[in-house]
C-alpha cells in the first residue's frame, strides 16, 4: 500500500512560527534585563554679529561687519551591563555649524568653493568609548571629551584615547594615552600622542590637581618648511614636557578662592624656525575669588602668560570675547584668544577682570564684566579695556536663553582669532578700531 502524506493543518506553521518569536522574545527579554539604556539629545542655536573696521580690508567686496546662524545638534545614549559594569557611552553630532545652502555636495567631485568648507551634510562621530571596572580601577577606551585644570589647559576637546583611574584613599590617579592626529597612512609621520599622569585629590576639604604631560617628538623635518620633506604638516606641539594643575577651596567662608597655572619646558611648535620659538621655558595661570550673597554674586580674576604661555580657548575669562570658547562647542562671541602663541618668546599677556552678577528672578540673571587686557611683545606694548554684559533666562528645565554682548578696545600688538562659526577673518589685527560681538543663544536639553 503506498503511503499517503498528510499534510498538516494550515496553522501549524503560523504556530511553530509563534513558538520560535515568543522563545525568541523571552531570551531577548532576559537579555535586556541585564542591560540599562539612557538616551539624551542636545540642541542649540546661535545667532551672532561681529563689527570692527579693522575687518575691512578695503577690497571690493569687504565689509566691517558679520553676521549668522549656527545650530548645534547632539544625539547620546548608553547602555550598561549591569552585572560585570561595562557600559558603552556614544554620541553623535548631525550639525555644529552655518548653513552652505541648497547645494549638498553629493558628488564628491564638485569644486571645493561649492562646499565653503561647512559641516552641514556630516554626520560626524562625536564620542564613542568603553568603560570597563578592573578591580579598584576603571578603564575607558575610545573617542572621549577631554577637559583638566577648570579648562584653563583643555576644554571640551576630543582625543582618541586609552585611561586608566584608580581611586585611592588619598586621590585618584589617572594615566592617559591620546592621540590627536591619527589620519594619512604611510605619510603621516605624526599622530599627535602624548602621555599623561596625574592625579586629583582632596586635602583638608579643598580640591587639588596636578598633570604631567610628555608629547612625542614625531617630525624631524624642517618646521620652517614642512612640505620641504615631503612630509604633511607635524602637530603643533612636538617633544614638549608640561606640567599643569590647580588649587581651589573656601577661605573661611569669607571668599572662594582658585589658583591655577601650566608650565611648558623644552619643546618644538610648527613655526618658523628662527630662534624665538619654545625657548627654554614658557607658563601661565590665573587666580580667582569670588563669593555669592544671597542673590548678588561677585568675581575677579587675573589671568597671566609669560613668554607665549599656553591657554586652552575655551577658559572661562568672564569675558565671551576673549577665549571662553571651547573646543567642541564654540562660541560665536570669542576671537581673542590668550595662550594661543604656543611659546614665543617674549610675548606677555596679562588679564585682570572683575564681575558682578544678580539673579533678578528665579528665571532671569544677569552679569556684567570689566577688565583690561594688556598685551607685550618685542615691538611694544598696549592695553585695551573689555566690556562684557550676560543676559540669561530658563524658560523651563530643560530650555534656556541667553545672550551675550562683547566690547574689546583696539590694541596696536594684539591680533584675533577666529573659530569655526565665524570662519576666516579678513584680518587678524584691530589695530585700527575696537571689535565689538553679540550674540543671542537658545539651548534644549533632552
């Protein structure tokens, strides 16, 4: 007798089908028992205007005067193991600048002048790194911000980079590798490394820090030509030791008090090579004091560099004109930047600046900052006065608006620095009239 198959009743593969989703399902589920996520986003905009008629070079097309949009646009999350601790932290920005127009460059031969150099159809990694426990100590590897000493030697920048931390009863150690430059295989002679230890501590109630960093010295070609060699640009520090670290903590209740400061010995900076660069030694640091009472808050400082000492841009200067810019998150208002000589010497800056703020309403506050700027080099030496007014207000928790006006007097040694919102300035001196820069900000936090 020939067999017969029977075939099975048409809902008996929908039912394996569900089987397998729902067993599917329930090990997908217990897996994410073991995992947490926390998702965020970030959103500002700046609109801003500049004026000087040192910016008019006189050409056809020149003017004194600037203006624009920026908008700034982060995407975050995290997700952590919660039984061995190892979490993965990544953010990604899909704007951070002025808009290029219509035209998106999608064809990568186009002219360049099409693209006016803007990030506007990037999407671009932001920070991607692990952080893995190793006993007392945690390790994190990656694409991570990078900030030390109150911003005043690195503010909000981005590094490559492997660290370890190892709390203590006395303080927490910290060990870091970085890489700053790491693109052009084959031709990049170098990566722009370094090597960090440090450690930050709490003694009798106040907060210490204290970092030592070597840079390699990765290029041997001539600084005054580079392309002399045959080789691509080096990194502007080579071969450099530095030390940086701060003291800050309460004078009896009576002031708050902050001391800081970063030495640079030896050392080579892609500059001409005529003998005025990396010299022996250069530093500079600063002091605050300040105190709140009750609504009113009142601040001073004197920032100070000593044969082109170095400054990160983004340092609070209580002043938006003047650095107050960080590296990954600028500021329309900043295009003086102190500490960005990179060691040459006999170039001094001294900053001494004193501010008042008042919070009107729980919403509004206000701020006003005065100082004078002094610059020297081996031509001479200039003063300016700086004028700073903040005006903020927190429509809710998460949205904020804030606006910014700047005044800086002309000064005859002094040059400007622009930043990546502004873009190229059609010069870089203000001899000629004061710079004046305002701006009016919107946050949204998520």
């Amino acid at each position: 007798m020939t067999a017969k198959t029977i075939k099975a009743p048409f809902f008996i593969p929908a039912l394996r089908a569900g089987v397998m989703l729902a067993m599917a399902g329930s090990v997908s589920t217990a897996m994410a028992a073991d995992l947490s996520f926390d998702w965020g986003a970030d959103y500002r905009a700046s609109a801003f205007y500049i004026q000087s008629d040192s910016l008019d070079s006189g050409g056809r097309y020149d003017s004194d005067n600037d203006n624009g949009l920026a908008h700034l646009i982060r995407v975050r999350g995290t997700v952590k193991d919660v039984e061995s601790g190892a979490s993965l932290h990544a953010s990604v920005e899909l704007a951070g600048d002025r808009w290029s127009g219509d035209y998106r460059h999608y064809d990568t031969t186009a002219p360049r002048s099409y693209n006016r150099g803007s990030r506007s159809d990037n999407v671009r990694l932001d920070q991607a790194y692990v952080q893995l426990p190793l006993g007392d100590a945690t390790a994190r590897i990656g694409r991570m911000a990078a900030n030390f000493n109150n911003c005043f030697l690195v503010c909000d920048d981005r590094r490559d980079r492997a660290l370890v931390m190892l709390p203590t009863d006395y303080a927490t150690l910290i060990s870091v590798y970085d890489r700053r430059a790491d693109t052009d295989s084959f031709f990049n002679q170098d990566n722009g490394d370094l090597l960090a230890f440090g450690g930050v501590a709490k003694p009798f109630g106040w907060t210490a820090e204290l970092i030592y960093i070597h840079w390699f010295n990765n290029f041997t070609g001539d600084f005054g030509d580079p392309a002399a060699e045959g080789a691509p640009d080096p990194f502007v520090l080579q071969d450099l030791d530095l030390f940086s670290g701060r003291l800050a903590g309460s004078l009896g209740g009576v002031a708050d008090l902050t001391v800081g400061g970063t030495w640079t010995a030896n050392g080579k900076a892609d500059l001409a090579d005529d003998g005025r660069f990396f010299i022996g030694q250069s530093w500079s640091g600063y002091l605050r004091v300040g105190k709140r009472y009750g609504d009113l808050s009142l601040d001073a400082q004197y920032v100070t560099t000593r044969d082109g000492g170095l400054i990160s841009p983004g340092f609070d200067t209580y002043a938006s004109i003047i650095n107050s810019n960080p590296d990954a998150t600028n500021s329309p208002n900043s295009l003086y930047r102190m500490g960005g000589a990179y060691g040459i010497r006999e170039l001094d800056e001294d900053l001494l600046i004193g501010r008042i703020g008042y919070q009107l309403t729980p919403k509004l506050d206000l701020a006003l900052a005065v100082g004078q700027l002094s610059v020297g080099t081996q031509a001479g030496d200039d003063d300016s006065m700086v004028y700073d007014l903040h005006a903020g207000y927190q429509v809710t928790d998460r949205v904020r608006l804030w606006s910014r006006l700047g005044w800086l007097q002309a000064n005859d040694q002094g040059s400007l620095t622009s930043n990546s919102l502004v873009g190229s300035l059609p010069s870089n001196s203000f001899a000629d009239d004061d710079l004046l820069t305002a701006s009016l900000n919107l946050s949204v936090e998520f």
